[in-house]
C-alpha cells in the first residue's frame, strides 16, 4: 500500500515554504500528497498555475480538516510516510522556532517528520 505524504500548513511564509517543498519530493518520490487545511491550498495553486510545474507532477489532495492542528497532524501521520511542516524565524533570535505542532510531531508522530525552515 502507498502512503500519501501529509503537509500540514497555516497561511505562513514558512507553511508556503513547507507546501513548495512537500510538492517537490511528492513528485520525486512518485508519492500522493495530503494537503491539510484547504484555505492555503487556494493561495498555493494560484501560484503554481503561474510559474508552471517542472518535472513529474504530484498528485495533490487538498483536505480542510477541523481540529487543533497537532492533533489533526498526528493523527494523520499513522496513515502517511512522511509529516512536513514549516519552521519560522524567530525575530530577534538565532535559530528557528519550534512551535507546539512540531514539538508534538517530533515526539509523537507514527512516521519521519520534515520540518522545512524558513531562510530570511
């Protein structure tokens, strides 16, 4: 059975990021895509219709799933092969920041987790 990578998003820079990212391994790997919370997926295809995919295509599923997202996040993860999520900059810091979806996923999820970083 092919498990789906699962891309869970918040309308952020970093959660862009971690789509942008999670479509091109999809794709490279030959695997479905779950994309979690359907708002960002309407901002997110827009921009690909623009700039014109290169390579194999992923297939893309976009779900809007309500919950608190680490829950909905871990849940999905006993069905995935992957969990990717974004990281953002902290202003002012070195580093990024961790938030509490991905400490919980670090911790708890049932497949590998991604965590895409935000550069700038």
């Amino acid at each position: 059975m092919v498990l789906p990578l699962v891309v869970g998003v918040d309308g952020s820079e970093a959660g862009l990021l971690a789509v942008d990212w999670a479509v091109d391994e999809a794709a490279r790997l030959g695997l479905p895509l779950r994309l979690l919370y359907a708002s960002l997926w309407e901002l997110y295809e827009g921009a690909a219709r623009q700039e014109g995919p290169e390579g194999p295509a992923a297939r893309v599923m976009p779900e809007n799933i309500l919950g608190p997202a680490r829950k909905v996040l871990l849940r999905h993860s006993a069905a995935a092969d992957l969990v990717i999520i974004g990281a953002r900059r902290r202003h002012g810091h070195f580093g990024l920041q961790l938030s509490r979806v991905g400490h919980t996923l670090l911790h708890h999820a049932d497949c590998p987790v991604a965590i895409v970083p935000q550069l700038s």
